[in-house]
C-alpha cells in the first residue's frame, strides 16, 4: 500500500509539472525575467516619494503619488484619473505590490507583480500574468 501512495504522488507530481509547463501564462512570465521583490522595490522607490504615470492595456490613463508614510515598504497614496483624486495605501510584501484605492473596511485592494522594463519604467501583472498596467516614474 506504501508504494501504491508513493508511486501515485509521483505521477501526479508529474502530471502537475507538465500541466504547468504546457500551461498559458508561464512562458509569458518566464520571459519577462523575475519580478522585483521587495528589497528591490524598495531600492526602486528608495529617493522618498515616487510619482507614476500609468497606463492600462484598454488606453485608459492616470497618475499615482506613493508616500512613505509608514515606512520604506508601505504608505498612503493617491491616484488621479482625469481631475478625480481617489486617496488609498500601499505596501510591499515579498514580490507582492498591493495598492488599495477602495472605500470601506471590505474594501479589497490589488496584488501586483513588477517588473522593471528600463530606467523608472514598470509593468505590473496581476497573479494570472495578465498585464495590469505600464508605470513610468519620477
């Protein structure tokens, strides 16, 4: 019976492997590099507050202000669209960008991966590996 377990978590182990390999999304991913995590983030964002002009894949536009409010890995923030200013917060956890500009203790917020395309020039991904914006920095 212990073999049978065994032999049947390898062929899983297996079959989950090529799955991921075969799979959408990982070979994207793969080619971007590795994301920053947040030592690299924070050396990213070490000169105090960033301003990012961002871009969507559906063309829409907006500008965010991150503060260091609550230290080197999160703080407040806000993000224009148009001539709306919508206040929220922020924080780095691992490879994980969260940015929250809801209202409301349930409220959700958004998970990001970022990669660095070139100098002050990001993509975020979301966990799916869909690109969720382009943001150039100053």
């Amino acid at each position: 019976m212990r073999h049978q377990i065994i032999v049947l978590g390898a062929a899983l182990a297996l079959v989950l492997a090529g799955c991921e390999s075969a799979g959408g999304g990982g070979d994207k991913m793969a080619a971007m590099g590795t994301p920053l995590d947040a030592a690299g983030l924070a050396k990213e964002f070490k000169k105090g507050s960033k301003n990012c002009k961002w871009t969507k894949p559906d063309g829409s536009k907006g500008e965010d202000f991150y503060f260091k409010t609550s230290g080197p890995y999160s703080g407040d923030a806000d993000r224009n669209i148009g001539n709306k200013t919508i206040q929220g917060r922020w924080k780095i956890v691992g490879q994980g960008f969260y940015t929250n500009f809801g209202k409301g203790k349930k409220a959700l917020g958004d998970w990001h991966k970022v990669y660095k395309v070139k100098k002050n020039t990001y993509d975020l991904h979301k966990s799916d590996g869909s690109k969720a914006m382009t943001m150039k920095c100053s």
